[in-house]
C-alpha cells in the first residue's frame, strides 16, 4: 500500500528546548523528512502556550507537545482546538530537583544504604515533614512545573500525594486555574529553561522538569535531583507530536510521511543499546535545538543520572525514544492523563468511563500510526516484530503496576483507578 505524494511539502514545526525533542532534530538531521519529500524548518518557541496557540493558527504546522496539550485543548481546558497525535515521542525523561538547603532538611527522614548514600526511589515522605514545618511558619512552600496539562504536572502532583502533601485543586468552573486550592505545597509554571535561575533566587523550593534541566541543577551546585520519573511511573509517556485535527485531515499523505520520519528517528535514537546517543547528544547541544552543555545533555542520554553530587547512577531507560513500543499512541496513555486532570479539579464534573474513551479515541490516532509503520515494513526500513501487532492491536495496554505508591493503573478502567487514589477527587465529587 503506497502512500500517495505530500500534498503539503514545506512545513515548519515547533519544539520547546528540551532533549526529548530530539526526534525531531534527527529526522531532519539525517535526511528522514528530505526521503519522505518533505522540506521540514524547525523551530524553537518561547513556552508551551505560544507553541499550542501557533499550532492553532497555523503558524506552526505541528510540533513537539506535552501529552496533556492535544487532550486539554481538545476538551477545551484552556485554549479551545482538537488536536491529534498520530506518534509519542518518548518515554520517561524527567526529574524532580528539590534545593541544597531543601535537601539538607529532608536528608534526615531518608533511609540509607550500606555506603551511606539515599536509598532509592525516595518518597515525598521525606519531604513532608519539611512542607509542614513551612506551614506551621506561615510560609508558602513553592514548587514549579513547565504548564498545567504537562506530565511534569501530574508526576509531581502524584509524588506529593503518594507521601500526604496535597498540591491543591483547580476549579475552572469557579474561575479558579491557579490550581492551588486546599494546596499544602503551591505548584506553579516556570518555563523549562528558567528552572534553575528561579530556584536558585529563592522563589520556588523545587521542581519537575525534563533533561537538561535536572542535571544543569547539580552541574551548577545549586540543587538535588531527587527521584526520576522513571521511578514514579515506569515506562509514563512524556511528549506527542501534536497537529490539528484539520491538517490531518487536509493533508493525510503528508501526515503518514511525517510519521513515517520520526518513526525512523525514534528508532535510530534507541538501536543498537542506545549506540547513536553520542551523536544525538552533540546535535542536541547546539544552540537552536537545545543548546545546553553536551556534557549536561550526555549524562541522561546515555543511560545515567546523576543526584547528589558524585552520586551517579545507572538508568538505561531515562530516555526511551523506541523500544517498548514508545512511539505508539496507546489510548491507555491519554486516558491517564483524563484521569488525572479529573482528580485534580481540571475537569470539573463526573465522567463516565465511555466518556474517557472516546475522548481518548478522538485525540490519539494509531490508525494514522499503522498506516505509517506498515508503509516503513513495505520499504524494508523496518520489520513487523518492531511494532505492536496491529491486528490484534486495541490501543489498551495491560494493568500497569509500577507506580511509586504501589497502586496499579488499568486504563480500561478510568473510574475505578479514580477511586483507588486517596488524595484528589473522586467520580462524583465537586468543589
């Protein structure tokens, strides 16, 4: 089954300044794009909002997006378009950073190895104590996250509720966006790059972020990285590739051939035990793709991560950009993010579970997807048993135990996993 001639062939799409973005870079960077006829520009935008509100408009013809982004803006939670993503960027790929003097009080309630060193993942048990002091001060304990509907939203959020820190409700209906409503930790948006600057000058306390911005932290001495998001949700998704629903539809065989690329790239990134990452890691430190240190961006990309200072450790799967699937667009994987957009007052009423579906099945394409890999197993780029089998294939993955809290997510079961979290809202509660 061939795919049909581009109907659009030069295209520009958007990325926020992050190695998870790289994908991107490498399909045009190794002539994957150039193979599928297309004339791609990248290029780097201010924050989150502006990349979204430029893919609305047709600025942008798609870019490199939070998970959250097409969901929220197609239920209309902030800006109001239906969004698609027929490809998923990444697995895993961020981190919570917590300051030297922060880390100092938590370094107490933290259980220890044999060597002296923090015995892993640590919990927000050991922050807690630290969050209620502040309180009982009248301090505000501040945290930042990259964008409301972002992973790194959600992974702190769930990290604090997994140790008995509440990090407050939104309430849109009520006007009320801050998402800090009964908070006992104030998380708010400081874009990616700022992180470290920010927490450094005293306004904020810690934060979740992707790479390099975690590890800038320890290079700089100014913090701690904490816990991976590895180690919150094994395997979580991260970023989509995002574009409007309409462009999709106006240009199908330019949509299939973009997939086609990053496919290609997100393979490249990963083959051979991640034996390209040097590579990637040198296109990545420059200045208009991510442009930080390729020492800072090589300590995650190639497999380890650093916390404490000198306290190095082994992660090969920090970054995943292939294996396990990663580029498949599950329906499991938005349906986590509805849920947890439900629990924490973003979406303000009841759902039922069909509702969760659907919503998912109108945001996540893997029928664009299989259309794509099919097409690179008939060009003899890839093989069948690198993909999910698409005839069987539901978009649902099994029960996933690996969570921090121990508390299992089956995404055919939205309401019921709702129900299992003990801090946040649950099916019929209001605020």
């Amino acid at each position: 089954m061939a795919v049909g001639a581009p109907e659009k062939e030069d295209l520009k799409f958007g990325f926020i300044k992050l190695t998870d973005m790289a994908p991107l870079a490498i399909a045009l960077e190794n002539g994957y794009f150039e193979d599928e006829g297309l004339f791609v520009e990248l290029e780097a935008q201010a924050n989150w909002k502006v990349l979204l509100d430029r893919v609305i408009t047709g600025e942008l013809d798609g870019a490199h997006m939070l998970a959250g982004q097409p969901l929220a803006a197609t239920i209309g939670f902030g800006t109001k378009a239906h969004i698609i993503t027929p490809f998923s960027m990444d697995l895993n790929g961020n981190g919570i950073t917590v300051s030297n003097d922060i880390w100092e009080q938590m370094k107490p309630h933290i259980p220890k190895q044999a060597d002296g060193k923090p015995v892993h993942p640590i919990k927000a048990d050991a922050l807690k104590p630290v969050v209620e002091k502040y309180k009982q001060e009248g301090k505000p304990f501040n945290l930042g996250m990259v964008f409301p509907v972002s992973t790194h939203n959600y992974e702190l959020r769930y990290w604090l509720a997994a140790g008995g820190i509440h990090p407050g409700f939104y309430a849109p209906h009520k006007g009320d966006t801050s998402g800090q409503l009964q908070a006992d930790a104030l998380l708010s948006v400081t874009p990616p790059p700022q992180m470290p600057s920010t927490m450094e000058a005293g306004t904020i306390y810690g934060y979740c972020v992707g790479e390099p911005w975690n590890q800038q932290a320890v290079f700089k001495g100014i913090g701690v990285p904490v816990i991976t998001d590895y180690e919150i949700w094994k395997n979580n998704p991260e970023k989509v590739f995002g574009i409007t629903a309409e462009f999709a539809e106006k240009y199908p065989n330019t949509t299939v051939r973009l997939t086609k690329a990053l496919i290609r790239a997100a393979k490249w990134l990963d083959e051979n035990d991640n034996a390209n990452r040097p590579e990637a890691v040198e296109i990545l430190a420059k200045p208009y793709y991510v442009g930080a240190d390729a020492e800072v961006i090589a300590n995650s990309m190639t497999g380890t991560f650093e916390y404490e200072k000198g306290d190095k450790r082994s992660v090969p799967d920090f970054n995943v950009f292939f294996r396990y699937n990663a580029t498949y667009p599950y329906y499991s994987d938005a349906i986590w993010y509805l849920t947890q957009m439900r629990r924490w007052g973003q979406i303000s009423d009841h759902k039922d579970d069909t509702w969760y579906f659907e919503t998912a099945k109108k945001v996540y394409r893997p029928d664009i997807y299989a259309v794509a890999a099919k097409a690179l197993i008939e060009d003899g780029e890839m093989k069948s048993s690198e993909f999910p089998a698409f005839a069987s294939e539901t978009g649902f993955k099994g029960p996933q135990p690996d969570f921090i809290d121990g508390i299992t997510y089956d995404g055919s079961k939205p309401n019921a996993y709702l129900e299992k979290l003990t801090i946040g809202l649950k099916a019929t509660d209001a605020l």
